[in-house]
C-alpha cells in the first residue's frame, strides 16, 4: 500500500548562498545521485519559494526548498502493539521488534506513532526505541503532561530501567 508522500522542507543557509539547486540537493540528499536529482525536478517535485524548480537555478540564503517526494511502498512492520497501561494523560505500550517507534528511513506511516495515533490521535511519545527494539513505549496525551515529563525526562525524577537479553553470546 501506497504511503501519502512526504514534503522535506529545508531553508538555503548562507553557506550555500550562490550554489546551484541541483548540486545543493545532491549534497544534501546523499542517497540520490544527480542524475536521479535532475529527474525529480524534471518531473516537477522541487520548488523554491514555492515556484516549480528546474535545478540550474543560483541559490540565495533564506529561500524556502520542498522536496515533495511522491507516495512511495514502505517496507513491511508488525502492525500491532499491546496497551500496558492508560490513563487521561499518558499512554503506556509494548512496542514489538521491527516497528519503527517514529517516521524516518523510508517509514512513514509503518510506525508505531501511527499506530497509536489511529486510537488516540493526540498523542506522542516521550522517547523513542530503535526499530529493532521491543520495550515500552511512554506516550503523553496531553500537551501538560508533554511538557511536564520533558522537563524530567533525564532527572532524577523519573527513574528508567533498561534490561537486555542476550542469547549466543560468548
């Protein structure tokens, strides 16, 4: 299935004042060649200050750029989590192996944010786990307790316990 695409927005820093866009994209967006930048401004997914890019366009500092990359298959992710424990403000889940906790690296909506979003849509985690990782996941519900547990998440207040379980190893 099909994800809704994505809009990568970045600003031209002074840096690269003066650089040409398709050089600045190839730079920037190192999983791409040129080559495979020139085709997406050819089929019009760039723009600068919101007017369609071609990509021998001089750079100046400040300009607004939007890669809107087209909806795209992501990788298969286990597609389900257990509620551990809810209440008005948080939310706490098992997140199993596998399944990103937050989009990024070609996950969008196979993440465990979504997931959880589906049920209860203001919510966001407070930490994440590597995709990996199976382990509770700590969301707030609210914007107070957003904040609240922010301000403590590496104090004393708040006490983590990791475990590991090893298998093979000698």
């Amino acid at each position: 299935m099909l994800n809704r695409g994505y809009a990568y927005t970045t600003i031209v820093s002074s840096k690269d004042h003066g650089r040409t866009l398709l050089s600045h994209l190839a730079s920037l967006y190192p999983h791409s060649s040129a080559q495979a930048w020139q085709q997406n401004l050819n089929n019009r997914e760039v723009t600068v200050n919101g007017i369609t890019a071609a990509g021998n366009e001089s750079l100046t500092s400040g300009q607004t750029l939007v890669w809107n990359r087209p909806p795209w298959i992501e990788p298969d992710t286990p597609q389900h989590f257990e509620v551990l424990f809810e209440d008005p403000h948080l939310l706490a889940v098992n997140k199993p192996g596998g399944l990103p906790t937050l989009p990024g690296g070609g996950f969008m909506e196979n993440t465990l944010l979504r997931l959880v979003q589906k049920q209860t849509p203001k919510a966001n985690p407070v930490h994440r786990l590597g995709r990996g990782t199976t382990g509770i996941v700590l969301f707030a519900k609210t914007a107070q307790a957003a904040a609240k547990l922010s301000a403590n998440w590496n104090t004393s207040r708040i006490q983590k316990i990791y475990r590991a379980l090893a298998q093979g190893i000698a």
